[in-house]
C-alpha cells in the first residue's frame, strides 16, 4: 500500500476536490438547463409586458426596444422572474421537467395569495 504524506495529499486532494466540483457543476447545468429556459421566455414576457418597454417602443422603435433586453436588462428581468409567485415558477418547473417547450405565464391578481 502507497501513503500519500504532506503536500502530495494536499495536492491529490485538491485535484480530487475541483474535478468533482467541475463534475457536479455540470451535471446541474445539464439537469437544470430546461427550467433557466423557461425561466428565460418568463423573464422575456415580464419585459415585453412592461412600461419601460413600452416606453422605449414609443420613443425609439420597436427593434431597439426589443434589442435593449440583452445585457443589464435581460439580467435584471431574469432576475425578477426568479423572485416571481411560486405557481409560475412551479409550472415553468413542470413543463421543464415534462419536456414541454417553455411558454410565459401569467398570474392574475385575485390568484396571487
């Protein structure tokens, strides 16, 4: 039997350790690639859905309005789509798992409890 002493441990371990975070990051990306996808098309639907693109629409044309979602924008609609009720979030979960293609949802204002 070979011992591995002092900085050879450290170092195997270490090399152990990212492999498996590298591992397991993948694995998650894959599994969960179907729901960031519907979250995507939520976070796309809140922007169309929203003043600012409406504004941006009237004042600068549709194409810039519609171009504008990427970057900061995009982030922070993706983001709030993160935050949103749990029912939308929970159906965009079931078509991801379901293998259905993403679609926007909307909740009334008389269902959100």
């Amino acid at each position: 039997m070979i011992m591995i002493v002092g900085w050879h441990a450290r170092l195997l371990f270490r090399v152990v350790a990212i492999l498996c975070l590298f591992r397991y990051v993948a694995v998650k990306h894959w599994l969960l690639a179907p729901y960031y996808r519907g979250l995507a098309v939520q976070a796309r639907y809140l922007y169309r859905t929203s003043e600012l693109f409406k504004l941006r629409w009237q004042a600068l044309g549709y194409e810039y309005a519609m171009e504008s979602f990427e970057g900061e924008t995009g982030l922070y609609f993706f983001d709030k789509t993160r935050k949103e009720h749990w029912r939308i979030r929970l159906h965009i979960f079931v078509d991801a798992t379901c293998g259905r293609k993403p679609r926007p949802y909307y909740l009334g204002e008389e269902r959100r409890m």
